[in-house]
C-alpha cells in the first residue's frame, strides 16, 4: 500500500504551523507526540518522513504525521518520544 503525498515542510511552515503531531501507525498503540519541526528542510516532504520514524511505545516502524496548527512555542519538546531510522 502506497500513502498519498503530503505538503512540504516549506509549505506547512508557509501557513504558519511550526510543529508536528505524529501518531504512531499500529492502531492498538495510540501513541502520538507533538514535536517541533525545525529539524526538516522546507523540501522534505511530511510523507517522506513517516515511514523512518518508530514508536518509543511499541517499537513499531512508520507513522501518520501532521501540521500541529496549534503549536504553542512553550509546548512540547522535540525529539522525545520517537526517533528517526
């Protein structure tokens, strides 16, 4: 199964959302995260990331990412919780 192509880093940034928020892909773990997305180039696109990440929870490979429209820059930490492969 292929996933749809998701906005860029670049354009979610463009409209003003400067995290994300990363649910983890097996269904029975519901473990999600929001993190900062500095880390990302603005061409890197947010599909092209999901299937590198793991859950800290489960230690399942992949994951669902979206723009976090209601960041808060005192938020949540990034980095914790999931890492890249």
């Amino acid at each position: 199964m292929t996933r749809p192509q998701k906005i860029t880093f670049g354009d979610m940034r463009s409209i003003g959302a400067h995290g994300v928020l990363i649910y983890c892909a097996d269904c029975g773990c519901s473990h999600s995260i929001a993190i900062m997305a500095d880390r990302w180039s603005d061409d890197q696109r947010l599909s092209d990331i999901e299937p590198r990440l793991v859950c800290s929870a489960c230690g399942k490979r992949g994951a669902d990412v979206r723009p976090n429209f209601n960041w808060d820059i005192k938020g949540p930490i990034g980095g914790m919780g999931y890492r890249v492969v």
